[in-house]
C-alpha cells in the first residue's frame, strides 16, 4: 500500500516537471521560431546574449548560447570558457542551453534546446 503511494506521489512530481520543461521550451520556441529564416547572428545576439563558442558543421554554423534560467538572461562573463584560464567547468545546471544553427550569410536556420530547466 505505501508503495502504491509513493509511486504515486513520484509520478504526480514527474507530470509536474515534464509540464514545467515543456513550458519553458515553449517560451524558447516562441522566441525562436518566428526569427527562423529572417534573422542574423547579431539580431539573436541581442535577443540571447552572445554565444559561447560557434564551429562549423556540414552546411550550417552551430553556435551554443546559455541563458540564466531563473531570469533568461546571459550568462555572467565569469562563468564562460576561457582558454588562458581552464577548460570550461561551469555547471549546465544553472543555465539553459541552445544551440542555434546559421547558414553561409549567418541566417537563423534551425535551433534545438539541450538543456531546459523548469
């Protein structure tokens, strides 16, 4: 009987945070998919502060933003990769991740979330 309870209980939280990720990558996509085909890398530069790093994959630019998640706002400096410094040891716990992917005239084409926070 107590385990019908508890499984019960973990079950209603796994609902609760499925339901609050999906709302927030709702907010991404909202943000996001208008711009899909007509923004550049500097208009989403303004939007999501500036990415962490950008390579060049097959046909399109992969750029990785992370957002403060308690506020969506960019990352502080002091948690960004830096070369002289160390490897980058910032935790993606306390960021939202996504990666943007451009084209050759830095054109938004797709974007995927990597990690949502409720």
């Amino acid at each position: 009987m107590k385990s019908r309870t508890l499984l019960g209980w973990l079950l209603a939280l796994l609902l609760l945070v499925t339901s609050c990720v999906q709302t927030r990558v709702k907010t991404y996509d909202a943000l996001i998919e208008p711009r899909l085909g007509k923004s550049k890398k500097s208009e989403m530069r303004a939007v999501l502060g500036n990415p962490i790093f950008c390579k060049q994959e097959e046909k399109y630019e992969k750029c990785e933003y992370r957002s403060a998640y308690s506020q969506n706002n960019p990352v502080p400096d002091m948690f960004r990769k830096s070369e002289a410094i160390a490897p980058d040891l910032s935790p993606y716990e306390y960021f939202d991740v996504l990666h943007l992917y451009y084209d050759g005239f830095h054109i938004l084409q797709e974007w995927e979330p990597v990690v949502i926070h409720p």
